[in-house]
C-alpha cells in the first residue's frame, strides 16, 4: 500500500508521546498512545489470558485436577503474543488534519502492531450450571490484513475430577481485512445449547466503538477501555455490522 493511502499516521508530539491518527473514510480517529503492552483476552472468570498465536495455528488446554494447572506452562516457546498499543486522548477529527500530516516528514508508520483490534465475547451457560465463553477477536495490520483469533473456553467440571477450566485456542491466516470481519462474524457464537446467554463487543480504540455504537460502559482494561453488552446474538452481530462498515475503510 502507498504512502498516500496509508490509513494511519503517526509522529511524536513530545518524548514518549507518540500522537497517532487513524483514517475512516470521513472521520479521524486522533489519539495518544504512550506505549504498547501485550493484549489480554477480556475473559471475567479465572485468570487472565494473553493474546498468542499459537506456533501450530492451534493449542488445547488440558489442565485436570491441579489448582491453578500445576506444572502446567500457557505459553509455548515459539507462540507469539500480539502486542497493542494503549491509546489516550482520543478524539475525532475532520480529514484535513489527516492529510496535512500526509505530507509531513514526521509520519512515520508503524506496521508490526495493530492498528485496530476488535472481540466479540458470548457468555452462557452448560445445561449442568458450569459457565462458558466463547471469545473471537480480530487486529487489523496498518496494511489491511487481519487474522480471526478464537477462544472456547469452560468452566471445569468437578465431578469429573477436574477442577481447572479447559480452553481451546485456533488462529486464522493473515486475511484480508474483508474477510476477516467476515470471519468475524460467523465464528461469534456459543453452542447451540447453551443457556443463559449475554453478548458483549469491544474495539480498540474504543472511539471508534463510542462513534458508531454510543458511549457503552467503562471496562477495567488498559486495552478494553469500553464494553457494549447485548442480550442477544442478533444485536451484537448488528453492532458488529456497523462497525465493519467503518474499520473496513482502512484498506480503501
């Protein structure tokens, strides 16, 4: 993609403050990012579970009836955590600003790091009371790829002897952005019997997610600074069309 394309500029306004601008068809997305930490999925019971792609596109997690997976390690040698920029200072801007920039010496791009990140998280629950989510999420590269990472996770089942809970990982190829929301999309649901149900989106950089959806409410996250929780899968998944309809301008 070409430097007069390039849907994200970036230039450091003071040491250690790195002012970053994201371009949405007719809006910008100005924000500070002040550093880039390892992202974390928004999963609410248990531990925290990093972001990784696994060396072999997938890995299952098995850790029986251990406390805490007793030599148990989460994390292979050669999996690679996605990192993501913590952004601040949001706000929203003309495109002139944008293109002023453009053609500025100070712009400089940043293409290992998501520019955007998107999950959808459903959560409900197993007929016999033990809880499960599925959480799906999708960065987007500075050069229009994504990739679809998919969480499964469950509750462990006690009378079976195991009370850790049990999780399955897979990563898609690089994709293009088109198809990555389209990925996106088909793989955020729980299973078909599942009870209980609630459904939740998230965006980093949560402006854009508070431009397209409303405010939403706070979540206590570095990265997922906002949370929009629906009580069916039909409205999350038109939430999640709306907001394709805005991150899918970055490759345009």
């Amino acid at each position: 993609m070409g430097e007069k394309n390039n849907p994200k500029e970036s230039f450091e306004s003071q040491p250690g403050k790195r002012v970053t601008m994201i371009k949405l068809g007719g809006i910008v997305i100005k924000t500070e990012t002040c550093e880039t930490s390892p992202c974390e999925l928004p999963i609410d019971e248990w531990r925290s579970i990093p972001l990784e792609i696994p060396s072999q596109g997938f890995k299952t997690h098995l850790l029986g009836r251990f406390p805490g997976g007793m030599g148990n390690n989460s994390l292979e040698a050669d999996s690679e955590i996605i990192n993501v920029p913590i952004y601040t200072g949001e706000d929203i801007s003309g495109t002139q600003v944008f293109e002023r920039l453009g053609s500025s010496d100070k712009s400089n791009s940043q293409t290992k790091i998501p520019v955007v990140t998107v999950t959808t998280k459903s959560c409900g629950r197993h007929s016999d009371g033990r809880q499960i989510q599925s959480v799906n999420v999708l960065p987007v590269w500075n050069d229009g790829t994504s990739m679809v990472l998919e969480l499964d996770w469950s509750e462990g089942d006690s009378v079976e002897d195991a009370v850790n809970p049990e999780w399955y990982v897979r990563a898609s190829p690089r994709l293009p952005l088109i198809d990555g929301l389209q990925r996106l999309k088909e793989c955020s649901k729980l299973h078909p019997l599942a009870e209980e149900c609630s459904y939740y989106l998230y965006i980093n950089p949560s402006s854009i997610g508070k431009n397209v959806l409303g405010e939403g409410h706070e979540y206590p996250s570095k990265v997922w600074q906002r949370e929009w929780k629906f009580s069916n899968r039909m409205e999350m998944i038109e939430s999640l069309v709306k907001l394709s309809e805005t991150i899918a301008k970055i490759s345009k």
